[in-house]
DNA sequence: CCCCGTGATGCCCTTCCCGTATCAATCCAT
DNA sequence: ATGGATTGATACGGGAAGGGCATCACGGGG
C-alpha cells in the first residue's frame, strides 16, 4: 500500500508540475520527491506523470488518482480533528438511560441541556428502570442514567436531578374523588391501594412505605406493580387508589381523578443522574460541567 | 500526520481487542505493534484504546476513530484500483472533439462504440472546426477528433471514419428546385453558389473547387461562410444555392428543397478520426481498438 | 502464593529515507 | 553550432524509523 506522504508528494507535484518547486513546498530536496514520486508508481504499478528534463504532465491515470489522493488526504485531516473533538467533549456520543416516569418530568431538560452542552453530540436514548441502569452504566453501555435514587455502586457517581410531588390518582366516582379540597395521608388508611413493586420499583415502594408508617396509616396493599402506567391503568378500571409522581398526571387517563395530597414532605420524590466515577466519554464531562455551571447560576 | 500502517494497526487492534492476536494478524510481532498504536495516539494526541494488563477497550474517540480510520483505509484500496482501471483504459475520461457537420453523421456512431468499449468511460464532448481539433490535439486538450481529413501533423495519426454524398440545397421556388429528376453538375454553372470559406472550411472548399474544375462549371461564389447552418440560412432567404453533406439535410429547414446530384464520385465528403500517435489515453487505446476490431467484422 | 497471560519497555539490527554531490538531457542564447 | 543554464534522475553516505527478541510489570486464576 502508498503512503501518506507518496500522496502529498503526489499532489505536490501534480499542481506545481515541477519537481524542485514542488520539494520546496514540501520543504525537502528534489531527488527525494523524485523517488516518492517512482515508489508510488511502481507501488500502483501504474505512471502517474510523463516527465520529461523539461516538462512534467500528467497522464489521465494521473489525473485520475490526482483526485482521489486529495480526497483520501482531505479526509485523513479531517479525521484527526474530528477525533480530537470527540477527546475534548465538543463532539461524540452520549447514550443516555431513563425510567418511564422520569421521561414525563425530566429528560426533556436534560436532553435541552446536553444540546446546549455539546450541540455536535449525537445522543443515544434508553428506557430502562433504574436498576438496569446501574447495570448498564459499569458494564459502558450508558454514559449517563436518569433514574431514581439508589445504591450506587462504588464506580458511580450520583447528584440529584429534580424532586416532584406526589398526586393521588383516584377512580372517576370514589369516594375521595367527589370530596373537595386535597386530601390526607390518613384518608388512604383501609383503601384499595396499588402498590410498587419491593424488587422493580422499590424506590417507590420504600418512599410510600415511609411515608405511611410515619402517618401509622395502613392502606391495603392489593397489587405489586413496577410500572407507573400498569398501575394508572388499573386505577382506571377502579382497582383501587394510588400515588404516582405528578408529572405522571399530565397522561390524562380516562376515568381518573387527580388530587393534591398533604404530605410531610411536598415534594418526595427524587430524581438523581448517575454515571461512572472514572468516565471516559469526554462528552459526559462536558454535560455535567455545564449542568453544575447552569444550576450554580440558577 | 498519521501513517496507514499505524490506520490499519489501529484497526486490527479496535477489531481483535487483543494486542498479541492484531500482531499475529498483521503478520508481525506485539511490541511494534505496541509502539505503533502509541505513535498514533501521540500524533492524533488523544487516547483511543485503553488498554490494562488484562482488557483492551475502545475509548469514544476510539470508536469514533475506528469509523474514519476504515473508511479511509477503504477509500485508499479503491483508488489503487481505479487508478489501475484508468491505466489499462477500462475506465477515465475521453475527450472527443466534432465538427458541427459530422454531428449528424457519425457522431452518434462513434458515441456508441464508445461507450460499448468502454463502458465506465466518462466522455467529454467539444464542438470546433477541423483545424482548432488538430491544435487541442497536440496541446493534450483533445484525444479524438472527428472531423475533416487535412493536414495532419508529424504527432497526428488519422483514418477515414465514413464518407457520404452531397446534396443541392434549393430554395423553394427556385428554377432547379422545380425541374424533376436528379441535377448535374453543369446545372450550377452561372449560379449564385454559397461557398465554404477557404479558411475556416478549407475542406469543402477545395472540394467544391475541385469538382467544378473538372466539369469545368463555374458558379458564382457569392459568399464565403464557414458553417453549414450558415449556408441553410441564406439558402432558405433565398441567396442562392449550395452543396451541403446529405446528413445535414435531416436539419428540415423551411423553404429549402434538397435534391441528389449526379458527381464522379458518389461520395465524395470524407470524414476521420485523429488522435495523436504517441497516444497517452488508455480509454482512446481501447476505444481504437474496439474501432478497427468490430470494423474489420463488418 | 505462584504461574500464566498480556501489554509495555529496552536493546539491537535492518531498512528506509533524506540530503549532498553529480550526471544526463534538453532548451536557449550567443 | 556550441556552451551555459535548467531540471529531473542517480549514487552514496548518515541518521532515523521500525521490526524482532528478550524481558519487565501487573493482574487474575488455580
């Protein structure tokens, strides 16, 4: 295979169509550009340049590879300051995960910031729960999760994204939907209440847990469900009552009522971003620089 | 700038995720092969593979790397072989210049048998009198010329390419025009005869003078004018009568009758190909060869 | 805890490549 | 016509680049 350097030698040649002045634009001697020129012939087995002692042209061969070698050198440029983008965080790929809920509150943010952040980026979106996101992120098939708050692994890194309320979702005719005014943590004591799974939503789970136990309240716990959706879903059919984040109400389901509840905390559910303490994806560097920097202003 | 050994190292590696297989690949040992990655990642100064004792891992920059590194490696072996098909004439570019008369011979011809010769050529049409082919002939802007035969140079080489009759070319009304049957030659004796200019349409003047010469008919040389859409012109205003080659009486002017003339030689407009000897254009040495190849057929 | 696997490093030698000097061919001028 | 100037090719020497061998450093697994 030719060189880099036949090529430049090449086109050097090609435009001066003359050797000595060609070398000095390459800032070498001619008889070394002579036989840059020889070794790219013989390599293409192919003449490129009729030369003469007093004229060099090019023949159509010559003519021909005179375009592709500049091409091949425009792109080899190219590549190497694209890569440098890449290694500096101006350009790239980011791949991102999120849960179902947290694409109704916050991912519309996050994804605003990192066009902000790095407007070259190409970024790679997955649904995923919050566990296998944790997964997803040490074994490198995610730069970056959005999820709720969690353990998280020694290789990871976690900062608070947000915090959002929670709604009671109610079936169209309950009782708690005709009362006026929001409601309580005691009023759910007895219901019908849809509940997060322990295993696939257990943020959930732990935070509704919490909050009851304080209130020594003990609402029914008729089904184990991970989904926001599957459990808005059986509110619909009027299966029983739930708490689901408020940005989760913006779905407006069929038959359902939304209230405001009173609860200790007003905004109990959390949001965080996580990814790998030792990240090697220079756009995420540059993503959560500028969340730190954007949010410090705020 | 990088080297494609170091691309095609990088690649190998990117591809194997393994220093000591990639070496085995390439055909070398690990150390160079080492060093070599190292000398790119220096050069491009960014990091693209991290690499532990026990684990190779594309860095983003790598991957995004990888894609360039291929598509110029790529774009390389395929200019080898083009430039290589050009040589040996099965592809490139053919310059082809026509005069306006043989546009409507053998042009169409010629395009054909190109095009069946060489397939993939790219060609390149000129349209100029005979005498401004042979000068971009020998200046290398030209590799074919199809045009009157003349005074070919030392570097030039001709053959005749076709030859067809001449036609009278009448306006409607004229006496000539309304007499039946073929005209002869001393039919034109005392007309108003548009003539070739014996400069730029040397060819057909000396022609036309030739074969007056020899009935010994002297028309009246009423104008001299170069092109035979110029003659048409005058001829269809009614400014006298003309010789013009048979194809050009496809052109269907207005006001202008076409009739056959009785001439010594049937055929006496003569056309040919000319190209330098010292020929450099692979596609005109194969398109040459096609030529006499599927003429010695006929 | 030792050994194996793997990438990095040190060292040597070959090969490649540049620069200087020179040759060969051609054009131009006297 | 002949000599000088121009220009690409060639010869040769020295230095740099690059590959192979031996070895090191480090981490994982038996």
């Amino acid at each position: 295979m030719f060189t880099l350097t036949q090529l430049t030698s090449f086109v050097a040649v090609a435009e001066e169509l003359h050797f000595t002045r060609a070398a000095a634009r390459l800032k070498m001697t001619q008889p070394p550009l002579s036989r840059q020129i020889q070794l790219l012939e013989n390599e293409l087995r192919v003449q490129l340049l009729d030369r003469t002692n007093r004229s060099v042209r090019l023949t159509p061969a010559g003519r021909a590879f005179l375009t592709e070698a500049r091409r091949i050198l425009r792109q080899s440029e190219d590549a190497a300051l694209a890569v440098r983008q890449v290694s500096v965080g101006e350009a790239g790929t980011i791949a991102i995960g999120f849960t179902a809920a947290s694409a109704h509150s916050m991912l519309g943010a996050l994804l605003e910031a990192t066009r902000e952040a790095v407007p070259r980026a190409e970024i790679v979106l997955r649904e995923m729960v919050t566990r296998d996101q944790l997964e997803a992120l040490t074994e490198h098939r995610l730069d970056l999760g959005l999820g709720r708050p969690s353990m998280t692994g020694p290789d990871l890194t976690s900062r608070p994204a947000g915090r959002e309320g929670l709604l009671a979702a109610l079936p169209l005719g309950h009782a708690l939907a005709e009362r006026p005014g929001p409601l309580s943590v005691a009023d759910f004591d007895g219901q019908q209440l849809l509940m997060y799974s322990p295993t696939e939503a257990r943020y959930f789970n732990e935070l509704l847990i919490s909050i009851f136990n304080a209130a020594r309240v003990a609402p029914v716990f008729s089904q184990y469900l991970s989904q926001v959706h599957s459990i808005l879903a059986l509110v619909s059919s009027g299966l029983g009552v739930a708490l689901v984040p408020e940005a989760t109400a913006r779905l407006r389901y069929a038959d359902i009522v939304f209230k405001p509840v009173e609860l200790p905390t007003p905004e109990p559910v959390e949001l965080s971003l996580v990814w790998r303490k030792n990240n090697d994806n220079p756009v995420l560097g540059t993503l959560l620089e500028h969340l730190s920097r954007t949010r410090g202003e705020s």
